[in-house]
C-alpha cells in the first residue's frame, strides 16, 4: 500500500468514471437505470477511496506539525490543500447529482398536463365519433375511450375537474377540461388556466 502513488491513482480514476458516465450514460440518465446504478455504485465507491485516501494523508501531515521549523506557514498551507481538496470532491460529487430530481411537485403537474392531454383528444374523439359533444365524463367512460374517470393529481380527486360547455344550443356538452385547483402552479400560473 505504500509503494502506491495515491497522489495519482485517486484523481485518475475520477477521471476514469467521468470519462466513462460521459461515452456509457445516455443523455436522459432517468431512462435507463441498468446503465446508471453501476456508475452510482462506483462513484460512491470511489468517493469513499478518496475520502479515506485524503483522511490518511492529512492525518499524517497534522502529525508531522511538531517536527516542522515554521509551524505557522505549515499550518496555513496545509489548510489551504484541505479546503481545495474538499472543494473538489464536492465539484465531482456534485457532476453526478441528477440535475433535473423532480419535486413531487413536478411530478404532480406532469400528470396534469398529461390527463389533460388525452382527456381532451378523447372528448374530440368522443364528438367526432359519435357527431354529439359527451354530457358528463362518464359519457366517455361509458362508451369506452376511458376505463375510469382520471383523477386530478393537484386535488387528488376525480370529481373536482372543472368542464367547459359548449357555447352552440345546436351542439351543446363539454369542450374542454380544466384542472379544478386554483392553486399556483411552479411556472407561476393557475392549474384551471392550464
């Protein structure tokens, strides 16, 4: 253990693991989690090789203070290699961090706009189908373009969506759908504007 150059082997392999997240992962890390997990692994692995790696070197250099002529000089360099050590550790950490974690939040709003995607391309598919706008959501549940009626995950609720009516007393039923919540949304507008 002492003949290896740790001054070499700790940075090279962080170089190593970056080099390889770069030419393995895919852009959207969240799609394939068979590729991802090992290089987690691996980084928290060598993370902790580093971690004991420095531990031992600054444990030893904080030993060697009695023995050094200008304590003081020796002090604030070894100082200075803590923080730029600690700095780059949390540097390379922080490079494997997914950048886009989602809030449950976000979540939430993704599932919205989904439901209220299809939902609306089923109420037009509903209306071209059978040449009548659906009366209620249970029209659509009824005739089969959904199993059940979404839930609204702003209120957790299925019965809260708030319906748009036609305007035409020759055509008239629901034309849209709309969240029920008048909460605030994290791109600053209401989910029922969505």
């Amino acid at each position: 253990m002492r003949r290896i150059k740790w001054g070499l082997v700790v940075p090279g392999g962080w170089f190593l693991i970056l080099v390889g997240a770069a030419v393995i992962l895919p852009p959207d890390s969240r799609s394939s989690a068979r590729k991802t997990v090992p290089f987690l692994v691996l980084t928290v692995t060598w993370l902790l090789l580093t971690v004991a790696v420095l531990g031992g070197y600054f444990y030893r250099a904080w030993l060697r203070l009695p023995t050094v002529p200008n304590k003081g000089a020796y002090i604030a360099w070894l100082s200075f290699q803590i923080a730029c050590a600690l700095g780059a550790a949390v540097l390379l950490v922080s490079l494997f961090i997914p950048v886009h974690v989602d809030t449950i939040r976000e979540s939430r709003e993704r599932i919205l706009q989904n439901n209220l995607q299809v939902m609306r391309m089923v109420i037009k598919q509903y209306t071209l189908d059978n040449q009548k706008r659906p009366q209620s959501l249970n029209d659509l549940v009824d005739a089969g373009y959904v199993s059940q009626t979404p839930t609204d995950p702003i209120t957790r609720r299925n019965d809260t969506w708030a319906l748009e009516w036609s305007t035409d007393p020759k055509t008239p039923g629901i034309v849209n759908i709309r969240s029920g919540s008048s909460a605030i949304s994290s791109k600053k507008s209401a989910y029922h504007d969505w």
